[in-house]
C-alpha cells in the first residue's frame, strides 16, 4: 500500500480531534468532514450561505495541495442541518462543477452535526 500523506496547510482548517481534514494515499484523496470554518480566519460563521462558500473553497483548497483539482473528486456527501438549506449547496456546486456532463455524483443528508455546525461534506477524490 501507499503510504499515507496528511494533506494540511494554513488555509484548511483542522478538527479538533484525532485526525487529519484530508489524506492521499496513492493517487486517491480522502476527506473526513469538512466545515463551513472560514479558510483564512479559521472561525465558523453563523449563516448557512457562508458556511457553503468556506466547504466548498477549503475543497479547492485541499485538492490543490494534493496536486489535484475539484475535477478529480468521483464523489461527494453533503451533510445539512436542515434539508431546506439544500438551495444554498447548488449554487457553490454548479460554480465548481459548471459542466454538467462533468460532475461527481453526490449525496445530501439531512443529519445532526455538531453545534453551529449547518453543513460538512466528505469527499472521495483520484488524482
């Protein structure tokens, strides 16, 4: 097996458990669950809108220091609080992924993150 690369860097933040936000191991990417934490500040803001924009761009950010891009991801899960704010996903997806004969598959959950939390999404990607 490959071994196992912890994918880090000042602009994606980190959990405050035991493990990493992303790994490559080979030519594949993982993610754990990535937040709506703000890339550059770090915080977590409160709105649903910004928490999408901060997932979506700690992504490109995550798959660029693996030597990839969003184009490499095969499959996404997206975790909401609330299945209505499933509008405010769209928008990000369709600007990372505007062809739509280009696309990951994708699976949106309605499910009980932690506290503040209204969004994260796991990916699984191959370089």
């Amino acid at each position: 097996m490959a071994k196992r690369e912890i994918i880090k860097g000042p602009d994606i933040p980190e959990h405050g458990q035991p493990f990493p936000t992303a790994v490559k191991v080979g030519n594949m990417v993982f993610s754990s669950a990535v937040g709506g934490d703000d890339p550059e500040t770090h915080e977590l803001p409160d709105d649903i809108e910004s928490q999408v924009k901060n997932c979506f761009q700690t992504i490109r950010n995550i798959m660029e220091r693996a030597g990839g891009s969003p184009a490499d991801i095969g499959k996404m899960t997206v975790l909401v609080r609330n299945r209505d704010d499933r509008k405010f996903v769209n928008p990000e997806w369709i600007k990372m992924f505007p062809d739509e004969n280009d696309r990951p598959v994708r699976h949106t959950v309605v499910h009980d993150i932690a506290p503040g939390r209204l969004i994260q999404i796991e990916f699984f990607a191959v370089i």
